[in-house]
C-alpha cells in the first residue's frame, strides 16, 4: 500500500484557506443558515437514544439537503411543500387558539384574562391569515393583476392632467394675446392727442392740385 504523500506547509496553508472559503460560501447558502438555526433551537429536545445509547441529534447536513430540495422545487414551479407546511402551520394556530381561549375561562384575574384573550385573537386571526395565503396559492386572482394595472393607467393619467394644468398655470397671458392677433405687432405706447388739420397745408393742396388728376401717379 503506498503511502500518503506528506504535505509541506505550503500545500497544508493553501487547503486550510480552500476549507475556509469552502465554509464561508455554505454559511452564505439559504438552507445552511437555516438549518443552523433549526438544530439550535433544538439543542435541548429530547430526540431518545440510538443503539449505541447515545443521544439522537439533529443531523445539520440533512437539514440543508432537505431545505435545499424544497428550494429547488419551488423555483420549478412545485409549491407543494410549502403548502403542507401551510396546512400545518394552520393545526398549530388553531391549537394555540383552543388553548388559550380555555385559560379564559379557567381564570378570574382580569389582567390574565385580557392577557390570554389577546393572545387566543392573535392566533385565531394568524391562522385566518394563513388560511387565505393558502387559498390565494391554490387559487390565484387573475383581478388582482387587472386592479393593479388599472391603478398604475389611472396614475399616469392623473399625472398628464396635472402637468397640463401646470403647464395652463405658466403660460404667458401677452403670448396668448399674440396667438390670437396672428402675427400683428401690438402697440403698447400711450395714445397721443388727436392732431387737427393743418388749414396751410389744406390751403396749398387745394391751390396746386392738378385738374387733370395726375397728382395721384405722383404719390
């Protein structure tokens, strides 16, 4: 049996620091984040003994490969799981719901009262809540989709009045006034006094007029 070539430090350096990038990328990974969280939350349950008498754990590798094979269903299309988790989810609120409406009843401090109250309508309207997402999942509204759309039309239509009113607000009333004139120059000067005939001029053109009426050619 041949053996195993010994590493040099070098070698040894560059595989500790692949392990490590190895680690920091699972760590980075949806189902390994959660599948740490999910096995320390239960570090003190109680899973019974194996063979060997020792105590069962949770297994972390087989939490992510599970979690891992949930995500990639999802992503095709496959929401089948997520919605047994729904389903379940649903028993558990109900459950939550039954038990603490039952300590109403088994207490006459009204501070536990009002406490277990509010935690029995907490958990009765989760579990209405999770029923209807499970409902929207089976069943999607296609109005939805439409009432958005409308919604998002209806804005920008809003939107095109209002730059049309601020374009009205802004507008200048004397280049409207110029529109309408089309083209003709307005004279903003104050009117002067109405001049009278000039009787030496008048006088003149009535002594030197031609009477053959060329004078008109002339002008």
């Amino acid at each position: 049996m041949a053996r195993a070539k010994k590493r040099t430090k070098a070698e040894k350096e560059e595989r500790a620091k692949l392990y490590n990038q190895i680690t920091s990328g699972d760590m980075m990974s949806p189902s390994r984040v959660n599948g740490n969280i999910i096995k320390s939350l239960h570090q003190k349950t109680d899973f019974g003994e194996n063979d060997l008498g020792e105590d069962i754990e949770m297994d972390l590798k087989t939490l992510t490969e599970v979690m891992q094979k949930v995500s990639d269903k999802v992503k095709d299309g496959d929401l089948s799981n997520l919605e047994g988790m729904l389903v379940s989810q649903t028993y558990s609120l109900q459950h939550m719901f039954m038990t603490m409406a039952s300590k109403v009843s088994s207490t006459t401090n009204p501070d536990h009262i009002d406490l277990f109250a509010r935690f029995a309508l907490k958990a009765q309207n989760q579990c209405r809540t999770t029923i209807a997402t499970l409902s929207e999942m089976k069943n999607p509204k296609r109005a939805t989709f439409i009432k958005q759309l409308n919604q998002a039309n209806q804005m920008q239509v809003n939107n095109d009045d209002s730059d049309s009113e601020i374009l009205k607000k802004n507008t200048n009333p004397a280049n409207e006034l110029l529109e309408q004139t089309d083209g003709e120059r307005l004279d903003t000067r104050t009117a002067g006094e109405t001049i009278g005939n000039d009787e030496a001029i008048a006088t003149v053109e009535e002594i030197n007029r031609p009477k053959d009426g060329s004078w008109q050619a002339t002008i």
